[in-house]
C-alpha cells in the first residue's frame, strides 16, 4: 500500500459519468510565479518598439531572439536553386492522385463542411 489505498479499492478512471460522456477526466498544473505591473514596460511592448527590422528591411520587423535574424542568405531556399525535382514530371497516374488529394486538401476553402455534413446527415448529431 504506497498510495494509502489498495489497489482494488482505487477508483476507476473510466467510471460511468466519463462513459455517457458526460464527464472526463482532466489534469492541470502550474508553477507559482510572481507579476509585477510595470506599465511603461508594456506599452514599450504593446507600441512593438522591442522589434528589430530583419535583413535591414523596416516593413518586417522580428524579435531579436526570432530565428529568422540568422538567416541572411535566403538564395540557397529559392525553389529556382533546388535542382532535386526540377526536371520531374508526373506520370498521368500520378497527377490524377495529386489532383484529387489537391481537391480534398483545398475542400474547405470552397466548401461549407458542417452544412454539407448536416445535408447528408453524417455529422455528430446523427449519433445522438
């Protein structure tokens, strides 16, 4: 007995609340910390007065900790630079599949998907 209470008197955690769904079972932690209310600072943030223009450019303005201040090369990115798939085409097979994983990937751009399934009723109140 480490945990002050046997084994199989311990209560489930799948108990009959969590299976009709009405309950579950949720864990949430913290750590303590202390706020201190410094309203020059904040507005010194919220004015973005803390960001840097990137590569020299004042329109795009980054954090110094962002990532993006270390690249100051994008040349080698440029997909006219990348010669792994240039000269690839796809087979007539190929571009049917890409094509139709192409209208499934932009399906919600053009399409209302919660309307759609409450015409066909496949949404989740037809399992209610």
């Amino acid at each position: 007995m480490y945990g002050g209470s046997r084994k199989s008197e311990r209560k489930s955690p799948a108990s009959s609340e969590e299976a009709d769904g009405k309950k579950a079972e949720l864990l949430v932690f913290g750590y303590a910390c202390k706020v201190f209310r410094d309203d020059e600072k904040a507005l010194f943030h919220e004015q973005g007065k803390q960001l840097i223009p990137w590569m020299g450019d004042r329109k795009i303005l980054i954090d110094r900790y962002d990532g993006r201040g270390h690249l100051h090369d994008l040349s080698d990115y440029d997909a006219e630079h990348t010669t792994w798939n240039r000269d690839y085409q796809l087979s007539e097979e190929e571009a049917r599949i890409e094509a139709l994983c192409d209208e499934e990937r932009y399906l919600a751009l053009h399409t209302d998907l919660l309307e759609e399934e409450a015409r066909q009723g496949t949404g989740p109140e037809k399992f209610l």
